[in-house]
C-alpha cells in the first residue's frame, strides 16, 4: 500500500473496530451518582506561627 492510500471504513466496521481496540465503555454515570466537589486552600508549606525558628529549620 502506498502512503497516499486511504482505507476507508463504513459506520458498523469503524464501530466493530473500536470495540476490537478499546473494549466496551463503563457503564453510564447518573446524575444521582455525582458528587460535588468542594475546593480547599492548599496547606501552607511553613506554619504561621513558630515556637522556634531552629527547631523548624533541623527537621
């Protein structure tokens, strides 16, 4: 086959390959079954306060 040569599927054949390739899809998600998500702050690296700047710094 040359590299300009395009092999061209019907709808069932593309649908048969996908399947071949990627397996059957999971399950459709319900509404119901979602949940929401709630966004944080990440945690601060250093803490606001220290008792002891030499202590944070050994560990």
């Amino acid at each position: 086959m040359e590299d300009d040569e395009r092999v061209v599927f019907n709808d069932e054949e593309a649908a048969f390959l996908r399947h071949a390739r990627f397996g059957e899809l999971p399950p459709r998600v319900l509404p119901d079954e979602l949940v929401e998500l709630q966004e944080t702050e990440p945690r601060p690296i250093r803490p606001d306060v220290l008792p002891d700047e030499d202590v944070w710094r050994s560990s």
